[in-house]
C-alpha cells in the first residue's frame, strides 16, 4: 500500500471539517488534497479522511483532516472525531442563508465536544456563485469577529482561498503549539516536574470509536 | 372493478418488446462488465454456466402465475447467484417479491397493484402539500408550518395546522433550535405510537403488498380510469395508512425508552425535503447504461419532471439525470411521509438508486424501496441500535474467526469495527459497481426470503450450498471482506484511521463473487455461534 506510516514530519495536526449537508466539505478536501473536485460527489457517510502534509514556518506539518457527514442524524457519530481535533474548518454556503445561521449550532458542537482551544476557521464556500449570492460577506466577517472566529470565504470549484484557508489553520495551530511548548520548558526549567501544557493530542484514535454513542444533547 | 379489468386485459405486449430491448442493452452492457473469467471465484464460472434464462424463469410458474413450488427453486437460485446479467430483468421480480406472498397468483398480484400504485399517489399528493406549503412562505420563515403539517399528516383528521402567525417558532430556527418539531409531534397525542404504528404499518405492507412485476406479464402504466375505482378500495383518506394494528412493541424494544433522544433531533420534513433534493442530484451518472427508459428522456419531460417535485440546481446535469433525480426526490419524499420515524437520512438515496434505475413506475419502486428498507430502516434510526448491532455482530464473527486479527483490532481499539459503518449503512453501494451491487442485494434478498418463508437449506439445488439462509449475510460478507485484508491490518496498521481509510478506498477493488464465498465459508463455520 501507498499509505505506509511514515515520519517525515514535525507535527500531525488533526482537522474536522464541519457544516450542513451540501456545502461542500468534502470538496473542500479533495480540492486541498488532491487538487480534484466533482459536482457530483457522493454525501458523506459517517467520517472520512485524508491528509496532506505542507511546511509551516520551515516546519514539516501533517495535517489529517476529518470530512463529516453533514446531516444531523450522523451527528453522534461525527462529534466523536472532534476529540483530538486541534482545527476545525466550519463550512457554510453563501449561497443558503439556512447553512450560514447554523454555524452557530455547529460552533455549540464543537464546544460540547472538541478541545475548548480548538483554532476555527469559518469558510463561506461557492463564492465564484456570486449570481446566487444570499450571504454577504460582510455579515460572515462580521459574526467570525463576533465569535472570534477566522473568516474566508472559498471557492473549492475555482479552487479560491481554501489553500489558505486550511494553512492559515495550521499556522495558528502551530504558533499556539510552539507558544505552550515553551511555556512548558519554561515551566519544567522553573518547577521540575514537566509541564501539563506538553500534551498536545493530536491524533487520539482511540476515543473516536468508542464514543459514538455520547449523547449530544446540549 | 373496472381498474382491475382494465389492467389485465391490457397485459403483456409491451412488455415483450421491452424485454426484447433490455436484453439487447444488457448485452451492449455487459460488454463493458470486466470479464469475470479473470477472477478466481469458482462462483463466476458456475454463474455463467447456470444463469437462469428467460424460459426457464417462466417455467417456475403455473398458468395463474404462481410459483409451482412457492418460489423454493427461484430462492435457490437466486441464493446460489445465478442468476447473472442476462437475468435483470428477472431481477425485478427478485426485489419486488419482497412486497408480496410468494404464494400469490396473477390476480392476486393485479389487485394490490392497483391499491399499492393508489396509496403511493396519496403519499405523492400528501408530498405536494408540503411541498407547496413551504414554497408559501419562503424557506426559513414556513419551516415550523411545515413541520406542523408534516406532524399533522398522521394525526387523525389529516389536516394541516396553520401556525404562520407562531414568531416564536420562526425564530427558535432562525437560532438554531429546530427541536420544536418533534415537541410538537409529542404534543399531538401519541406521537410515539404513531411511529410504531407506521412500523406497524409496514410489516403489514410487505404482507400485503403484492405488485406486478413484468414478468408476470401485465401492463405497467398507470390509468386514469382506475382512480376512482381505487379511491373506493382505500379510502380516501392518508390517515387510513396509520391505522394502529395492534403494533407488535417488542420488535422495536428501544424505541419507546428512547423518546427522548428522538426528540433531540432538529429534524423536520422540510429538512428531509431540503437534504433529498441535495442527493438526488448526485447520483451515479454511470448507471444510466442499465437503465430501460433514461437514455430516451427527453429535455422537455426532464425538466417537467424536476418542476413538478420542486428540484433545482440540477443545470449541470443531463437530461436522464435530471429525470432520475426529480423520481429520487419523488420516491424518497413519500418515504419519508410513509415512515417518519426514520423520515430521510443520507445513504437511503444510496439505496434508492439501484432500485430506481432498473424500475420505471415509480410507485413499483416505492414498494421495492419499503420492502428494501423494512431491515435496512434499522441501520439509519437516530438512536443507532440498529447499526451498532450490526457493528458487534461483525465483531464477533471476526473474533470468533481469527482471534489473532481481533485481538489486534482490539489493540487499536478498532474492535467496534466502525470502520465498517460505511459498508454497513449502504450495503456496499460505495464499494461496489452497479452490477456487483445488484449480485450482493439479490443474494442477500433471497436469504431473508428463504428464511421468511420458511425455506430450509434443500439438497435438490445444483449447487448444494453448504451454508444455510441467514439474516445476516451483508455482515458476514462485511467481515469477510475485512478478513481478506487480514494480513494488511496486522502487519502494516497502526491504527484504527488506517484501517477506516482502507476501508473507505475500496471502491472497484473488491470481487463481489469471492466476497459471498468467503462469506458462506464463514456462514457454515459460524452460524451456530453467531
């Protein structure tokens, strides 16, 4: 097989991709990772994933991001894969208002569920449908600003922004990561025992199959 | 009585000429199927060489077309895999048995094929409503009415409830809190009940239901003339298809203790209309090729089509696709109104499609769809009993197989096999080729039928399989497919992504022949413990 595990990198930084149905997260993806789209791709059943490893900062950073199905029937299932999470691209469509005023519902999840650190990324996606417009990108601006949010809009058909979109993620991520790390030497240089600060997970496989069933009451 | 005599007197001449041309198209088809000689499953070879013909098939039945002998021989065959590509059209009959006593007779068949093509118009005309309901008042603001309406479709009187003037609700969703829905429906007195008898409703349905297939020889379009002949068999009313028939609770023992979490859904008609319409246009284009009438739509009747269920965004498709999506929207809307507890949830227009593609009436391919989903329903239920079963039914089989595997799945914490989910949920569809997919589906029909209708194991079949009928062949075949990759996942995978990543690239990478042998291997080795 192709995938064999290697360690040719720095870090592994994992990534959720969320949103409603149809907005296009997983487009998003191959278009990052595999530079493909397809009006056609299939709805997304459960979790999907794929990786793609690019330098940060002269850094060599693997970032493993998790696709989610969008419907709020697989929501049990997805939210599991926020654990370990250190990014998340929340996904929304300019052209349906409704995918836009649930990103707050889709922010609630990632509270309840991911590391309360986790960088976001808002992404207003199908920007080159500007005729079909119905979310101004003064209003995403406004309410990524609002809820400390990062803000771009995207394109995954025209390929726009979604490159920067993900390395923008990971760069936050990696200056937050190196930030704890040295507050974590500086700590164990001042009190001995190591840090708490050091534990980064960053892959944590072994929650994601055992907690599909939590309960995402909120 | 007039619709009855209308529908038989007019029998099977256009179906011949139909059979003529789908024969002619599954050669041009299959030409483009890889040759299975390639492959090493003795299954392939033995398919080719026994796949049952046009004449034999009708052999099976007597004059009154009933099976001679209650459908045993066609279950063996169908069990065994043989009936190959040039029995497609065969296969209607395989998926469409499933709505209906193997025991009945052409006329039998001809009477609930006009109640079933009526029940599914009032479900179709019930889908309208809604649909124009929510056109009304623009998307967001009519949600909540429709939601109302929807609820109040399986209340008694059937009437919509106009909550327009409710702000509070409107703005409930504006904020994100869709959860009024299903509030609403607890409100109307015994929501829960009207689930489990919409449950209710649908054993009742695979009993009664009985179509025509073509086979059988009668015509398959539908008439005017009949509906008012059928009105007067069901009843005009929708309310009449929720009727509690003393609902058999311990078939479904969780859901009832599991109303809250029901309730925690947002989940609304119009969300399952707004979902519906999303994957109805991204169905597989390739299939079209299998397909008897979607070469032949026409610009105009596609478009026509996709006005009158209300569908968009479809420019960059071609007409065929158009025309199929616009019946996707049309089958799986009317699903949901017919079985609300499970409403939509993607993966369903998974199994819809094949369904789609090798029926034209739609209302066939409804009934096929309810009988389909009368054990697959299971598997999309929003407290996920019906899939997690299926996930630790996988992992015992595996367990029980190869310990050494499963105690290395365990070590990744993989033992749940949620890697499988996918596999599990659409029953292959994603791995599979159109082709491929209907072998497995069939196969695993006429297990359950076997086992429904009492068929043991016979040792008259040509080929004696060793394996007995089981409920549960998908996972067996599931497992199967997991254990081939055995030796990948031992030695190379460290962790339970690897293992989902394989598991989710396996299109066009699996021979659905070897798959159902290696299954049956596991079957005969496993049942009893299982």
């Amino acid at each position: 097989m192709a995938h064999r595990v290697d360690h040719e990198y720095d870090y592994l930084f994992k990534i959720v991709l969320i949103g409603d149905s149809g907005v296009g997260k997983s487009n998003i993806l191959s278009r990052f990772t595999r530079n493909e789209f397809s009006l056609d791709s299939k709805s997304t059943i459960g979790v999907e994933f794929a990786t793609k490893t690019l330098q940060i900062e002269a850094k060599t950073v693997k970032a493993q991001i998790w696709d989610t199905a969008g419907q709020e029937r697989y929501r049990a299932i997805t939210s599991a894969y926020y654990r370990g999470a250190v990014g998340a691209l929340l996904v929304y469509d300019i052209t349906k208002k409704q995918t836009f005023d649930n990103v707050q519902r889709w922010l609630r999840e990632l509270r309840d569920h991911a590391d309360s650190n986790i960088v976001i990324m808002m992404a207003g996606n199908k920007s080159d449908l500007t005729h079909l417009r119905a979310v101004s990108e003064n209003d995403g601006q406004e309410f990524a600003e609002k809820e400390g949010l990062s803000f771009l809009e995207t394109s995954a058909l025209e390929s726009h922004n979604v490159e920067k979109a993900f390395q923008t993620v990971l760069t936050e991520i990696y200056h937050i990561i190196n930030k704890k790390a040295l507050a974590a030497q500086e700590a164990a240089r001042n009190s001995g025992p190591p840090g708490q600060g050091t534990t980064i997970h960053v892959v944590d496989s072994s929650d994601a199959g055992s907690s599909k069933s939590s309960c995402c009451s909120s | 009585m007039k619709g009855l005599r209308h529908s038989r007197s007019s029998s099977s001449l256009p179906l011949a000429s139909s059979w003529i041309h789908l024969r002619s198209l599954l050669i041009v088809a299959s030409a483009t199927v890889p040759d299975r000689g390639s492959l090493r499953s003795p299954w392939s070879r033995r398919k080719r060489k026994h796949a049952l013909s046009h004449r034999r098939w009708h052999m099976l039945f007597s004059s009154e077309g009933k099976f001679h002998d209650g459908g045993i021989k066609f279950i063996e065959k169908v069990r065994s895999g043989l009936m190959g590509l040039s029995a497609v059209y065969e296969r209607l009959a395989s998926l469409s048995l499933d709505c209906y006593d193997l025991n009945s007779s052409h006329t039998e068949r001809n009477v609930t094929r006009v109640q079933i093509r009526k029940k599914y118009e009032t479900l179709r005309r019930k889908c309208h409503q809604l649909l124009s309901h929510c056109h009304k008042g623009n998307r967001l603001d009519t949600i909540n009415e429709v939601s109302n309406s929807a609820s109040s479709c399986f209340d008694e009187h059937c009437e919509f409830h106009d909550s327009q003037d409710d702000p509070s609700a409107t703005r409930n969703i504006a904020e994100g809190n869709l959860y009024n829905f299903k509030v609403d429906q607890s409100v109307h007195n015994g929501s829960d009940l009207f689930s489990l008898c919409n449950l209710e409703e649908i054993e009742d349905e695979a009993e009664i239901v009985q179509f025509d297939n073509y086979p059988w020889g009668t015509e398959s379009s539908t008439s005017d003339e009949d509906e008012d002949e059928t009105e007067s068999l069901l009843g005009s009313s929708i309310s009449e298809m929720f009727v509690q028939h003393d609902p058999k609770l311990t078939r479904i023992p969780s859901f009832r203790g599991d109303f809250t979490q029901y309730n925690r859904t947002s989940e609304d008609f119009a969300t399952w209309q707004r979902i519906i319409r999303l994957d109805a246009i991204r169905a597989n284009s390739d299939w079209v090729v299998y397909s008897l009438n979607l070469t032949s739509v026409t610009k105009e009747k596609a478009l026509q089509s996709a006005a009158s269920v209300g569908l968009k965004s479809y420019e960059h498709l071609d007409p065929c696709m158009i025309y199929h999506a616009a019946r996707m929207v049309a089958v799986l809307e009317a699903y949901a109104v017919y079985d609300p507890e499970i409403g939509y949830c993607q993966g369903m227009s998974d199994l819809l499609s094949p369904i789609l593609t090798i029926m034209d009436e739609d209302h066939e391919a409804f009934w096929c769809f309810v009988g389909f989903m009368r054990k697959a329903r299971h598997n999309f239920r929003l407290d996920e009993v019906g899939i997690q079963k299926q996930l630790s039914t996988i992992s015992k089989i595996i367990k029980c197989k190869d310990l050494h595997l499963y105690k290395h799945l365990e070590k990744l914490q993989a033992q749940d096999c949620f890697f499988a989910y996918r596999m599990v949920l659409v029953l292959f569809r994603r791995e599979l080729t159109f082709e491929q997919t209907m072998s497995l589906w069939e196969v695993m029909w006429a297990d359950q039928t076997a086992i429904r209708s009492g068929i043991r194991k016979s040792a008259r079949g040509r080929i004696k399989l060793r394996a007995p009928p089981t409920d549960d062949l998908l996972l067996y075949t599931v497992a199967a497919c997991v254990l081939q990759r055995r030796k990948l996942i031992v030695e190379r995978y460290n962790s339970m992504d690897e293992i989902l990543r394989e598991c989710n690239n396996m299109a066009g990478t699996l021979d659905v022949w070897r798959l159902l042998d290696d299954a049956h291997d596991l079957v005969t080795s496993l049942h009893q413990k299982i």
